[in-house]
C-alpha cells in the first residue's frame, strides 16, 4: 500500500529533483574552485581575517 502511494506521487519528485540540482551546483563550484590557478588566491590569501586584527596590525 504504502509502495504504491511512493511510487505514483508526484510531489515526491521534488527532492530528489532538489538533491541533483544541489549535487551539480555543488560539483560546478568545486571544479570552478580546482581550476583556477595558484595566483589567483594571492590577493585575498593575504586579507585579514576580522577588522580586530586589522586595526591591530596597523597600530
């Protein structure tokens, strides 16, 4: 009974939908993030991370 409710609900085909938008944006983010060179992670590598230690290397 319960089988047939699962298999013939359409509401049902929203988180799996969900689930493999998740999985693409999260995977498209990880290969934008692998590709990039070394480089470019210069600049904000060298940021600070909260304005207490900014203030704190400027004194």
């Amino acid at each position: 009974m319960y089988r047939e409710f699962f298999l013939h609900h359409p509401m049902l085909a929203l988180p799996v939908a969900s689930l493999m938008l998740f999985i693409l944006v999260f995977a498209g983010i990880v290969i934008r993030t692998l590709g990039r060179a070394a480089s470019s992670f210069d600049a904000v590598a060298s940021l600070p991370l909260d304005a207490a230690q900014e203030a704190h290397d400027v004194h």
